[in-house]
C-alpha cells in the first residue's frame, strides 16, 4: 500500500573540515538518541505492528507542494497535477517467503497478483487504472524462463485490467524473488473516495464473499506439509478450485466501481479489503471518526469456505472478519442510496456506521455484542 514508507536509518555526524561549520542549508541528520539506565535501547518491531509502525515513523511528514492533495493514510496517494481529474498513486510489495510460497503459487499467478493487489488499491478510490512499473529483485535460481513465465502473469493481468507497464527496474536478491509494482490512476474530483467520508446512519457494504482467500491458503500449506512428509501422496484438492484461485489469483474489484458509475452511486467511504475486514472497518471509522455495527448473519461466506472450514476446524466468521486477501470492496453509502443497490447480486449490506461514542461492535447470530478487534497479518 502506499502507507509502505522507507526507514533511513540515521548517520553519525561527520566533523567539519577546514574549521567550516555547517550552513543552514544543509543541516546534518540527528544521531541516535543514547540509551540512558531506565531507557531501553530498541523497540522491537512486533510491539507497534505494521500500522502502528507506520504512524510512528510518519510522525514528522510533511507535505511541501500543493499538488499532494492526500499523501500517507490512504489506500493511495492523491495528486491534483491540474485539469478535471486527479492522479492516484499507489505501491505494494510482494515477498518470497513472506506474501508467496513458490512450491505452490506458480510464477505466472504471482505476476499477476502482484498487480491485481495494486490494482485494488486503485479501484479502493474510485478511479481508473491507466499505468503500472514493476520492480523484481532475483538471485541466479532462476531462469529467463522463469522470469517470463511471471512477465506472462504481468502482461495478464495488465490485458485483464487495461493498464500499461510503463517501467520499472530489475536488481539482484540473495534472498528469494521480489516484486514492486506501482500503479497509477485517474478518478474526476467529484468522484474520489477516501477512508475518512463515512457519516453516522451510513450502511456498510462489501462485494463478494469473504474468507476464501485464507481458506485457500490453509489447504495449500496443509498440503504442502503432507507432500513433504510423503512425495507420494497426491493432493487432496478435489472441489477446493474456487479457493485456492482466490488465494492464487485475485480479482480487484474494478467491475464493481464501474457499476457504481453507471447507477450514479457515489460511497462516502471505500477501501479494499487486503487484510481481512475487521481490519478495514476500523480503518474507516479511525478516518471518519466513527463507529459502526455489523452483523455476523450478513457477512457475505461462500458455502464451499463454510464448509471447508468446518472441515480445518476454523471459524468460518473468523475466516471472514481476518482471513484478509480477499481484495473485495468495504464502502459506505448513504440511506437514500440503498434503493440503487438493493438487487445488486454482489453488493451485501452488512451494518451501518454509528456514532465513535458507541464503538465498533459485531451483533453475533446469538444477538451478542462483540467488540470487532483486528487479528489480521501480523508483519512483524
């Protein structure tokens, strides 16, 4: 996501030379601040968590150009570079190891998620994909085949959501395969959408279904430690296609912001969902400065991840709530915008947005009130 932002790890001062002090206009970075006795020396990265590591370090930003109409906090970037329209920038960064393991998740599928995962962020604003650069660092373990192998994804996906690769760079890795990809996009200024416009009586809507993208995982990792434990067994996937595409190869959701156009829906709120719902509502309530209630019996589970998680011993509301990678839309509409989206076939109302004073809380299927805690990707 575009919150991704670089740690520069701070310099020690250098000594002037020939007596020459240091102009204003080039002031040195501040040293490490020195542990004192009731000081701890570090904080370790899982105390903060991605987003609290994220405002942490993004404390001191400042904007210094009046193009940046929306820098961190977002799913992308916002630029006014003139005209009717506004820019929308967005960047994501995929991992071996960490976002995809290569003795299942074949090259072309990693391609093309790298980009759809991008592409998502852009349709979270409720603009138009035009561009993307991709970025790969590769150590000599793979091929040139390989590597075109995940250029056929790119170039997939790029064919499936009309976007233009326009660039990038290639390095070397000593550590397995990276991706970057950063995607560009276009959205006129009455029609972005941001984190922070969601109102109280507001009604929360996804697309989709949820939790599919965690089950899939679940059932390749399963089978992954069954194949090492025997090479002879052959995998039990058998009626798992749909799950193990959504982990594999995600759809962003850009159908669904063009069908918004064409009824004349504008939502008050959007982002994806990337790491699981729970997550996103507290995102969007965070922004807005709201609460919201959410109903357990209206989260939107495909029968075949009910079912399969059953099977696994998972909860498939919690499957929905954390699982994240789902990549399907969360926004809010107003009350008198229901009446255009009430027989969308894949538009389900699951709550609605309250005052901050009443919190953030799940109504179970037991008519429980649940506070919604995120239990998403933990990144560090």
């Amino acid at each position: 996501m575009m919150n991704d932002v670089p740690v520069i790890q701070a310099a020690h001062h250098l000594p002037a030379t020939n007596n020459e002090s240091t102009t204003k206009n080039h002031q040195p970075l501040p040293g490490p601040a020195a542990p004192t006795m009731n000081q701890p020396n570090r904080t370790e990265l899982s105390a903060l968590g991605e987003f609290g590591l994220i405002d942490r370090l993004t404390q001191g930003v400042q904007l210094y150009h009046p193009e940046t109409r929306k820098g961190i906090g977002d799913d992308a970037a916002v630029l006014d570079l003139g005209g009717p329209q506004l820019t929308v920038v967005t960047t994501d960064m995929l991992l071996e190891g960490v976002h995809f393991d290569l003795s299942y998740a074949p090259l072309p599928h990693v391609g093309y998620k790298a980009v759809a995962v991008n592409i998502s962020d852009i349709a979270a604003m409720n603009a138009i994909p035009k561009q993307i650069t991709v970025n790969i660092a590769v150590s000599n373990r793979f091929s040139v085949e390989a590597l075109e192998a995940l250029y056929a994804g790119i170039n997939s996906a790029c064919a499936e959501y009309k976007v233009d690769l326009v660039g990038g760079d290639t390095t070397s890795s000593r550590s397995g395969l990276v991706i970057s990809v950063t995607a560009i996009g276009q959205v006129e200024k009455d029609k972005i959408v941001y984190r922070s416009g969601a109102q109280p009586n507001d009604i929360l809507c996804v697309t989709g279904d949820l939790g599919a993208a965690y089950v899939g995982l679940q059932i390749m990792e399963r089978e992954k430690q069954v194949y090492l434990a025997n090479p002879d067994m052959q995998p039990q996937l058998e009626g798992k296609d749909y799950l193990i595409q959504r982990q594999l190869k995600p759809l962003a959701r850009m159908d669904v912001v063009h069908e918004l156009r064409e009824l004349a829906v504008q939502p008050t709120a959007m982002m994806d969902v990337s790491d699981g719902l729970a997550s996103e509502i507290l995102h969007i309530c965070k922004s807005s400065a709201v609460g919201a209630t959410l109903y357990e019996d209206k989260l939107p589970i495909d029968g075949v991840t009910y079912t399969t998680a059953g099977e696994m011993q998972l909860d498939p509301t919690t499957c929905a709530l954390n699982g994240g990678e789902d990549y399907e839309l969360l926004f809010t509409i107003r009350q008198s915008e229901y009446e255009k989206l009430k027989n969308h076939p894949d538009v389900f109302f699951i709550g609605y947005i309250n005052e901050a004073a009443k919190g953030i809380n799940l109504i179970t299927k037991n008519e429980n009130r649940v506070p919604v805690r995120a239990q998403g990707w933990a990144h560090f």
